[in-house]
C-alpha cells in the first residue's frame, strides 16, 4: 500500500482529528481561522495545533497566513486521490461491496425534463440571509428551481428588516416562515439536489448526511442580522447581504446544470463563492 495513504488514514483515525477534517470539508473553499476551528470544536488552542499539524503532514490539509492570523483549508486534491485511491482498491473485481457512485445529475428522460430541482438554503437563525436565498431564487428561476430554507436553530419570527428589504424589492413574502433543518430530514421531506450554506456558523455544525446525495456548498456571508448602529447603517448590512448572494444565485442559476457532469456541477458551484470575494 501507498506509505501517503497509510498517512492519510492514520491521521484521520482520531475521533477529534476526524471531526476537524469535516468540518474543514463542509466550510470549502474558504480557508478558515485557527480560532475559529478550536471554538467550533471546543477544543484548546494547543490541542488543535496538534490535529492541523498532523492533518498538514498528511498532506490533507493546506495552511496559509492572513496579517497575524494562520488560515485552514482542505487540500482538495489530496483528499479526492485519497477516496478515489480506496474506492478502486476495495471495488476492484467486487464491485457489489461498493457503494454506488453518486451519479451524474443529467435528466435524460422525458420524466426527468418536467422535475424541477430542489434547492435548500441554511443559515443559523433563517431570518435574514437563508430567506434571502429562498426568495431570490424563487423569483429568479422559479420556472426551474423549487426554493427552500432553513436554520440550525431558527428564530421565531423573521428578521423585520429582511422582511422590509424584500418587501420593497417586489418578493412574495407570504411563503416565508422561519424553519427548523428537521423540516427537511424527516420521511416525506423533498429530497434535496443542492444544499447551500450562507453563514459560517452553521457550516461548522456537524448535521446529518442528507438523502440523496445532494450538492453542497459553503457560501458564507456575514450576519447582517449583528449590525448595529443607526437604522441607515443596519439596513445597508442587509442591503449587502441581499446583493452579494443575488450575485451567487445568479451565477448559478446561468450554470448548464442538465449537461455538466457532477464532479464538474461541484467544482462550479464551489468556485461561486470564491469568485464573488475576489471581486
């Protein structure tokens, strides 16, 4: 066996190293504070050099520096040639023991052409910057997306000046309710194609895979929901939150979803992020 695969696996066989591997998978691309990988994990700042040390020699993980502060990110390439590496070797002439490649999302069929796809936004409290997403996208292409959205720990009413916001931009806000991530998981739920997260926070909770396989990406934003200051100044912070993220629904939404492969399909909607903090 390859000695870096050896690597690989024995760094990853640690519950809490293990942990911080997906947490770092579930934030890509961003690269990701030190700090904020030890409060997400609860763990001590010494103690999580340890785990990043050992992930970096590995190989699995990639470091880079920002002012004073050491920044994280998965070493995608490695990580893909390490799944590859173990498929292959376990599929090879037992195919049967495998579990199936998520398949390409193509609608080849007459069947498929009529289904629209599902697409769930998540944010911590589903107030603000979730229902952005649900309603832009809705309102954009309605025609070919089916909008959702939701909170790891929802608020109990919506944000008022989200509410405002949308109202003045022509939303239908009637649809719009603040909801719990179970709405979603439970029997009877749509199942999902794609899975977007819009704040850091809840990409760092460690939920539930989701059925089917969705698409999943990490497009965080600040909370504009933390603003303070004047009326003026709190409604410019919700006013940024709504652009930037119209920007990415609108980048995905020119995506040729139907003819991309899904390898393919992930990297685009995984650079949507990057691109739009590059600008």
């Amino acid at each position: 066996m390859d000695s870096r695969v050896v690597d690989k696996l024995t760094a990853l066989a640690h519950a809490q190293r293990l942990a911080l591997f997906r947490l770092l998978m579930r934030r890509y691309p961003d690269a990701v504070p030190a700090g904020e990988l030890a409060a997400a994990l609860g763990v001590a700042q010494n103690t999580l050099s340890n785990y990043l040390s050992s992930l970096r020699n590995a190989g699995l993980i990639a470091q880079s520096r920002a002012g004073r502060s050491l920044l994280y990110r998965i070493d995608m390439a490695e990580a893909a040639g390490l799944m590859g590496y173990l498929f292959s070797d376990c599929c090879r002439g037992r195919p049967e023991l495998c579990p199936p490649i998520p398949r390409p999302m193509h609608r080849g069929s007459a069947a498929m052409n009529d289904r629209k796809y599902n697409v769930l936004f998540i944010c911590t409290g589903n107030s603000a910057r979730s229902i952005f997403g649900e309603s832009l996208l809705r309102h954009e292409a309605g025609d070919r997306f089916n909008a959702y959205s939701a909170g790891t720990h929802p608020y109990s009413q919506l944000n008022p000046f989200a509410v405002e916001m949308l109202q003045g931009k022509g939303h239908d806000i009637s649809p719009l309710r603040a909801k719990t991530i179970a709405e979603f998981q439970g029997e009877g739920a749509p199942v999902m194609d794609f899975v977007f997260t819009v704040c850091d926070a809840a990409a760092n909770e460690d939920c539930p895979a989701w059925p089917g396989q969705p698409i999943s990406a990490h497009w965080g934003l600040p909370d504009p929901v933390k603003a303070t200051g004047t009326d003026a100044e709190k409604k410019l912070a919700f006013q940024q939150a709504y652009a930037a993220l119209r920007n990415r629904i609108l980048a995905f939404t020119a995506l040729p979803i139907d003819s991309l492969s899904r390898s393919s399909l992930q990297k685009r909607v995984d650079e949507i992020a990057q691109d739009m903090e590059t600008q």
